[in-house]
C-alpha cells in the first residue's frame, strides 16, 4: 500500500512539474513578441508556414515537419514553377531544330547565309530566355531582401530571449553582429546584388552573340570577384560571431552560477529551493530559445527554397537546350545558353551563401549559446 501511495505521490509531482513548465513557456513565448514573426514574412514563405501549421506557441510543433511532408513540398513547388522553364525549353528545342534544318540546306556551313540563320537563332533564344531570366532573377534578390527584412524584425526577438535565458554576453554579440549582416544584405539587395547580376548577364550574353567581341573573361572576373568577395564577408562574420559567442558563454555560465550560489547560501531555509527554481526557468527558456531558432531556419528556407527550386529548373532547362545544341552543331546558340546558364548559377551562388550566413549563426548561437 504505502508502494502505491508513493507511486502516485511521483506522478503527481511529475505532472505539476508539467504544467509548470508549460506556463512558463507560455508565459515567455507571450512576453518575448515571438507570435508576431509570422507576420514579418514574405507572403509565399508564410504560405509555406500555414502548409506545415507551423507554430512555436506549442512545444511540440516540430512534429510537423515529416521528411514525407517537406519532399511533398518541394514537389508542389517543382510543379508550380515548372511551368514556365518547360515552356522556354520547348520553344529552344524547335529554335534549335529548325536553325539546324536550314543550315543543313545550304551546301556549307561557312557561307553567309549558314552564318545569318546561326546569329538569328541565337537572338531568337536570347528572346525567348532573356525576359523570364530577368524577371527570375528580380523575384531571388527580392527573396534575398524579405528574408534579411524578416532577419531584422528576429533578431530582436532572439536576443530578447536569450537575455530571459541568462545569456546576456552572448545575446549582446549576437544581436551586434547579425543586425550589422541584416542591415548589409537588405541595402545590397537594393543596390548591389541585382546591378551586378544584370551586367554579368549582359556581358555574358554580348560575348556569346558579337563575333568581334569577347567578354566572356570580363564576365568571369566578376563573378568571382563577387564571389571571393562574399566568401571574404562570409568568414570575417561568423568568426566575430564565433569568438562573441564563445567568450560570451563563458561569461554568462559563470554570472548563472554565482547567482545560483548566492541565492543558495544568502537565502535562509528557501536558498535551494529558490536556485533550483533558477534553474527550472532557465531550462524552459532554453527550450523556447531552440524553438525559436528552429522557426528561424524554417522561415529562412521557406523565403528562399522556392526560388532556388525555380532557378534549378531554369538551369536545368538551359543546359538541356544547350546539349540540343552542341548535338546539333549550333555552336553560337550553345555558347548564349551556357552564358545564361552562368549568370543562373552567380545568383544561385548568392542565395545559398545568405542562406548559410544565417543558417549557421543561428546554429552557433544554439550549440554554443545554449551551454551558458
């Protein structure tokens, strides 16, 4: 009998010690401004969220997110943007098809008139390619620019919580560094990413229809000056971000400890009890920190997936056209489509680069932080 009584006394204390955690979390999730996230998003990202019914107000929302569930996404995303590369593939194809069957009319392919039906079907598939390109390329850096907008209305939040959880030091270095990267990437979608895109495509595209100019070269020097020059940014921010977080851990397990101590050894008869509750609250803390960050990384790929998902099936439409091409022997065709194709995957370079800058503070921020 007394087993039983002692039994049931635990599953008490287990369940008030349940509800108590859930009332703090709730509590916390209130007062940190985490709700409002969600209308800081682009408008297909929060189409992506409702989908999922992603919500950090419940503990256990990341049961939603299933690998069946996320590849059904991405599926539904390849279907919707699929459209309008198919359609330019095909309209290349028979660009292609019909350029090589009149070539083959003439009896060389060094006459004039090979020469003229070679330079009109490489316009003719700059015409095709070059306006959903463009505007492509428009809807990524606007992805860029709302997911930087959505970092800066997070980052806010974030530090907030980790402030809750007792990591001052390191909320301080972390709200510094990424309101600063935030900041940088949103005025560089305005001015920066989009021009430099637009002249590396032009070039590219000049190069690949003007027999007398050669551009190509031009056009790779900026690229990888763009790219060396993102990379540089890249490193010289998540090492800041590094070394804060590192020294601002040590600072604040230290400044969690002492008070754990003070509050144990100052207060009479409650002194433990009150430094176990430190404890207990900074563990549901903890939780809605990790929650939060997830919801980051979550809302960070639902800004960006879908137009990284497009710009794959642009590009693998182009290099498609352009093995039609080399097949063919429409060799000036094949030399724009590989121009497009590159001036696809700078943008595509520029994506993922933002998406890991963000991705990995936050994971930093957890892994490292979340030790304090």
């Amino acid at each position: 009998m007394k087993k039983i009584v002692l039994i049931i006394f635990v599953m008490c204390l287990l369940t008030t010690n349940v509800y108590a955690t859930d009332d703090i979390y709730n509590e916390q999730y209130k007062t940190s401004g985490a709700s409002d996230l969600y209308y800081e998003l682009p408008e297909d990202a929060r189409g992506i969220i409702d989908e999922f019914e992603i919500s950090t107000q419940d503990i256990g929302w990341t049961d939603a997110i299933s690998v069946k569930n996320v590849f059904s996404m991405i599926g539904d995303i390849f279907s919707g943007k699929g459209t309008k590369p198919l359609v330019a593939l095909s309209s290349m194809l028979c660009v292609i098809l019909l350029s090589s069957f009149l070539s083959g009319l003439s009896q060389t392919e060094k006459t004039d008139s090979a020469l003229m039906i070679s330079f009109v079907s490489a316009i003719s598939i700059s015409a095709v390619l070059v306006l959903p390109i463009v505007g492509t390329i428009q809807t990524a850096v606007a992805a860029i620019k709302g997911c930087s907008v959505f970092m800066l209305s997070f980052v806010p939040v974030y530090a907030g919580i980790l402030m809750s959880q007792g990591s001052a030091a390191v909320s301080a270095g972390f709200s510094g560094v990424m309101l600063t990267v935030c900041e940088l990437i949103t005025q560089a979608s305005s001015f920066l990413i989009l021009p430099l895109v637009g002249m590396h495509l032009a070039v590219s595209l000049t190069s690949a229809v003007s027999p007398n100019l050669n551009t190509a070269s031009l056009g790779n020097l900026l690229k990888k000056t763009v790219t060396w020059g993102i990379s540089l940014v890249m490193t010289v921010f998540l090492s800041v971000l590094g070394i804060q977080t590192v020294i601002g851990t040590a600072t604040d397990t230290a400044a969690i400890k002492t008070a754990k101590f003070v509050a144990s050894s100052s207060i009479p008869v409650v002194g433990a009890a009150v430094g176990e509750a430190i404890t207990t609250v900074k563990g549901c803390i903890s939780v809605l920190s990790t929650s939060v960050a997830i919801y980051g990384v979550v809302a960070i790929a639902a800004c960006l997936l879908p137009v990284i998902i497009e710009l794959v099936l642009w590009r693998v439409c182009i290099l498609l056209a352009q093995s039609a091409a080399d097949i063919f022997g429409e060799s000036k065709s094949a030399l724009l489509l590989k121009a497009v194709d590159t001036s696809i995957s700078f943008i595509i370079a520029i994506i993922f680069s933002v998406f890991i800058l963000f991705v990995i503070s936050l994971t930093l921020v957890v892994m490292l932080g979340g030790k304090s």
